[in-house]
C-alpha cells in the first residue's frame, strides 16, 4: 500500500467525522482499520494464543509484527510481551500525519530484518508484498492471517515451515459491513438477515513452525485452548462481534465456513 499523505489526511478527517456521529465508540475499528483497529478482526483470546506460543519458545521471548502498521494488535500483544517490536515500511503514516511514533515501532522494510526473533507475526498482508523469504530467514515459528482472496502471500509451507494449526475468523470486511447494514443504512430487517447469510468469514490465522519447534508450538496451543474452556475476559470492542453474529465459536450459516469460528484445527 504506498500511502499518499494527502489521502492518509482524508481518511483521518472521515474518521473524525464518522466519530462525531458515531452509534458506538467500537464501531471506528471496523470502519477504519487502518487507523482505528487492524484489517483482521480479532479477540482476547487470538491475542492469548500468540502470546502463550511465544513465551513457550523462550522464557525471555522475542517478538516481531511486520508490517504492524500503527501497531493495534502490537499493543495488545505488548500487555503480556513487554518487549514486542513491530516493523512498519511506511513511516509518513506517522510523520506525514504528526501522529507520534511509539519506540517500539521501527520504520523499515521487512526485507531488511537483520536479527533472529523467536516468533515473527504477519497480519494482513496486501496483495504485491512477498516477504516471505527475509521473514523465514529469521525465525522457526511464524504466525500469519490471511484474508482469503485479498491479502496474499502469508503461506510458508516451501520455506522449511509446517502448518502446526490454524483458525478461521470473520474478515474485517464481513463485520464493517454488518455494522453499515445495521447502523448506518436504511434497509429493511429481512434485507439484512438475507446478507449477512453470505458471509464466509474467511481470515485465516496460520500457525507455521519449523519441523523441530512444532511439538513445543502444538503443545503451547493446546494448553492454551484448555484455558480457554473457562469464561475468558475479552476486550470490550468484542461486543460489536457479538452483535453482528460472529461469536466465540459461533457457526456461520454459509457453508462455505463450515468450522465454527475461532476452532483450532490442528495439521
Ligand atoms: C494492510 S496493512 C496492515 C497493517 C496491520 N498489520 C493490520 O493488520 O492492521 C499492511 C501494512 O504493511 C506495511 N508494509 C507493506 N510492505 C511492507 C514491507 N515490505 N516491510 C514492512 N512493512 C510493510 C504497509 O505499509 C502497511 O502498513
């Protein structure tokens, strides 16, 4: 995505605009991803399974997000992993906005990384970015989402890595919608329940392992989804998920999705 600051200055005043009229204060991160939230919609309880498979790596684990943009789910990873970095291309998103940038965020190309991490994040990557190989280079275990036929190049299985797991959850794109259908535009009822039939909720996380670091990664995962059988605290914007049909282990009507969403599938 090579920003334009101009367009960056337009988005950030249709921001402010939509705030001011705003139904709920949750609603902006899944209207304006980029600024507000991230491009893949997410919980607690996605952020508590990267989290305990980083710190089953290493007790003093490291951790990269690439492309983390201004670093939402960064920041949410940083409440357990203090010393989480994130590494953002772009750095006129800060500067060309006089957005202050955290220290933690480190304005430079991916392919650049230049040390290992135990465990590299990549969120929602747009289509025309491959970084797959300096990524691979540099750490055994990798996470990525993919969000089915918009971002690309998050599969690392010809790099030496094996899919330990995954886990489908709603793309960000399927609840934006959802909330303009509900809140913000004029439709009758039965119009609405007739869409929101056709969502796939298609974002993909994928756990990605080197061979010898799969059994520590299955075995984090595993122990972390036991916890999970108890009520988990949640983050208070999840209830916009709630809301919009895309509950914790909710199944969706279309059968293109026939998992329930945030199941872990293992292999
Ligand atoms: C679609 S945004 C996603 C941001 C964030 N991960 C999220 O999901 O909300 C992709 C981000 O990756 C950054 N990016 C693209 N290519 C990159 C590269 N080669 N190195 C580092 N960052 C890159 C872009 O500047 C952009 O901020």
């Amino acid at each position: 995505m090579p920003f334009n600051v101009e367009d960056l200055r337009k988005a950030r005043q249709a921001l402010a605009q939509f705030k001011s009229a705003a139904v709920s204060p949750y609603h902006e991160r899944y209207i304006f991803p980029f600024f507000a939230g991230s491009y893949f919609a997410y919980r607690k309880v996605d952020v508590l399974r990267v989290v305990a498979i980083t710190r089953a790596i290493s007790n003093n684990p490291s951790y990269l997000d690439v492309g983390c943009g201004y670093g939402d789910f960064l920041k949410h990873v940083r409440e357990f992993l203090p010393d989480a970095e994130g590494m953002e291309k772009e750095g006129g998103i800060f500067y060309g906005l006089g957005i202050e940038k955290p220290e933690y965020i480190r304005i430079a190309d991916a392919h650049w990384i230049d040390r290992k991490y135990d465990l590299v994040f990549v969120g929602w990557m747009e289509p025309g970015q491959d970084f797959r190989d300096p990524v691979a280079r540099n750490t055994d275990v990798i996470i990525t989402t993919l969000d089915q036929g918009i971002s690309l190049a998050a599969e690392f299985d010809g790099h030496g890595f094996q899919r330990v797991a995954w886990w489908r959850t709603p793309s960000w794109e399927d609840v934006n919608t959802e909330i303009m259908n509900r809140y913000y535009t004029k439709m009758p009822d039965s119009k609405r329940i007739e869409l929101a039939k056709m969502r796939g909720a298609h974002n993909f996380w994928y756990i990605y392992s080197r061979p010898h670091k799969a059994g520590i990664v299955k075995k984090a995962l595993k122990k972390q989804l036991e916890k999970e059988q108890q009520p988990a605290d949640c983050y208070e914007f999840e209830s916009v998920l709630d809301e919009c049909g895309y509950g914790y282990l909710q199944k969706l009507e279309n059968p293109a999705a026939p998992e329930l969403m945030w199941q872990v599938q293992f292999g």
